[in-house]
C-alpha cells in the first residue's frame, strides 16, 4: 500500500489542526535509523528541544506519533531523527518517504527538554541512547544553551557502532557551523558508548555513571547538584534508571513551571 501522497495532493483533505509540510532531504543511517528534513510553517514557532505530532494519511485517516524537533528553533527547516520499525503502523509508510512528499504536522509543540526548564548551573548533562539523542540534536545548536552552561556533555549509548553515526555528524556540523561552532567548540563534549558490539567505550551510561567511569574519562568531578545539570532522553527503562541515580546524587526534577535541576523527556516513543 503506497501512502505517500504530495502536499498540493492533501491540501484540500487537510485534518483541522494540521499543517500539510513537504520533505526536503532523507538520509538513510542503518536498518533502524534514518533522519528527514521538511519545510517549516512561517507561523510555526517551538522551544529548542521540543517535540510535536508527525504523521501521515493512513487509509483515509491521519496517524501520529510524537517526534522530538532535531533542529533548533532558529532553522528555516524542521529536521526530525525516526526509528524503522517493519511492522510499525506510521514508521513502515514514514520510513520510505522521499523529497517532495508530504507529511502532517500538528501544530502544537510541547515537551520538557528545554532550558527553561532548568536552574542555571555550570554543567549540563544530556543523557540520551539510541534516537533519544534528537531533542539533543537542537539544543546543542541553540546559543541559549552555551550562554546558560560553561559545559555541554552529550551522552550517546546505543546497541551498534552504526548507530552513532548520526551524533558524530551532527556534533561536527555543529561544530564547523558558521553561527553556533563560536559557541560549541570550546564547551561542547561528546561522550559516546556501545552495548552490543565491540568499540573503545563500552557499557550502558547508567553503569558508567555508577563506575564513575564517565567523570574520570571527562576529568570532571562527581555529579553535584550545586553545579550539575541533567536532561535524560531514551527508552522508558533507559529514563527510569538514569532518573534514579541522578536523584541519588541530590539533584531533583524540574518542570517547565517549576525549574530545577533535572529534566526527564515525559513524550518520547522508542
Ligand atoms: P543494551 O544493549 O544493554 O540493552 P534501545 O534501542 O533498546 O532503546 O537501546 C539503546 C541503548 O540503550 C542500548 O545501548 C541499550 O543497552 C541502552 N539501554 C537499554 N535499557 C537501558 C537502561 N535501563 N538504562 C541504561 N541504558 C539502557
């Protein structure tokens, strides 16, 4: 069944509630992973490190999923990082689409991963495995970020040695970028590890949290909530057991109208 449709196809049929967007660029990473970019509504405004519902016409009706917004509120496009899943009723018909096709967009963002979020501090945290890196992906190419923090570690874990492949792009664009790389390359800090295949980190970042492996190979002391900061974004087990060793060392969760010095991704689907 072909789904995919072109926005002046769905304009007319339009859900209330939606805009009707066209894809840019595709870039396929592995078997599970790929990340697309698409046009931005002009009225269309969001906070770094927001997720809002994406979707397609499924057999007359729409179908959503919500989708953390990789880029940063200042691009002219909207990128977004998905999973494959074979069988998956959206990621199935989402994972084939190509430049040109449409694709809907609901036109409320949300979510807890925002710097507003947090109490100043020195040093914040984004912990994040597998696509739970995406909402990452716009706050480390947001310069609020580096004016909030002298230090940005973003921590990737994922199963293969492919899948990080997209967080070491996107830390050298930023890097590299013209307006933000000013920022990035002195604070920004890239920490990655493998679980299932062999690589020079291994190990899953709770246990490299409670080694103290991490703070040893980054040259920083223990987490201490007087000057840590922490953004957790993976799969419901991964935030469950990052949340609990974060509340160990004293730092408490925060909300958008309650800052403090954690924050958990409350939206995000595996
Ligand atoms: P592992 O390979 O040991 O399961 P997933 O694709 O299942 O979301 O996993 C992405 C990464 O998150 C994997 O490296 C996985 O490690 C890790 N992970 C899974 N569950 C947890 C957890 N409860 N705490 C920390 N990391 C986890």
């Amino acid at each position: 069944m072909n789904v995919l449709a072109k926005p002046a196809d769905l304009e007319a049929a339009a859900p209330a509630g939606a805009f009707v967007e066209e894809v840019k660029s595709v870039q396929h990473y592995t078997d599970r992973l790929f990340r697309f970019r698409m046009t931005r509504p002009a009225s269309f405004r969001f906070r770094s490190g927001e997720f809002v519902m994406i979707g397609l016409m499924i057999d007359g009706k729409p179908l959503y999923r919500a989708y953390s917004i990789a880029s940063p509120a200042w691009d002219e496009e909207l990128e977004f990082f998905s999973i494959k899943v074979p069988d998956g009723p959206l990621t199935s018909h989402l994972q084939k689409i190509q430049p040109g096709d449409a694709v809907l967009m609901k036109k409320k963002p949300t979510g807890t991963l925002v710097n507003d979020a947090l109490v100043p501090g020195k040093r914040v945290y984004m912990f994040s495995t597998g696509t739970g890196i995406a909402p990452f992906a716009s706050l480390i190419r947001d310069p609020d970020t580096y004016e909030k923090f002298d230090q940005v570690i973003l921590t990737h874990t994922c199963r293969e040695v492919a899948e990080l492949k997209y967080g070491e792009d996107l830390v050298q664009e930023t890097i590299n970028d013209p307006l933000i790389g000013e920022f990035a390359k002195d604070k920004l800090v890239h920490y990655t590890s493998v679980t299932r295949e062999d690589f020079p980190r291994q190990g899953r970042i709770t246990d490299l949290i409670k080694s103290g492996k991490l703070f040893e190979d980054l040259g920083v002391p223990p987490l201490n909530p007087a000057v840590d900061r922490g953004m957790i974004c993976g799969s419901m087990d991964m935030l469950r057991d990052t949340k609990a060793l974060l509340e160990e060392a004293g730092l408490n969760e925060g909300a958008n109208n309650k800052p403090a010095e954690f924050v958990v991704e409350r939206a995000f689907v595996g």
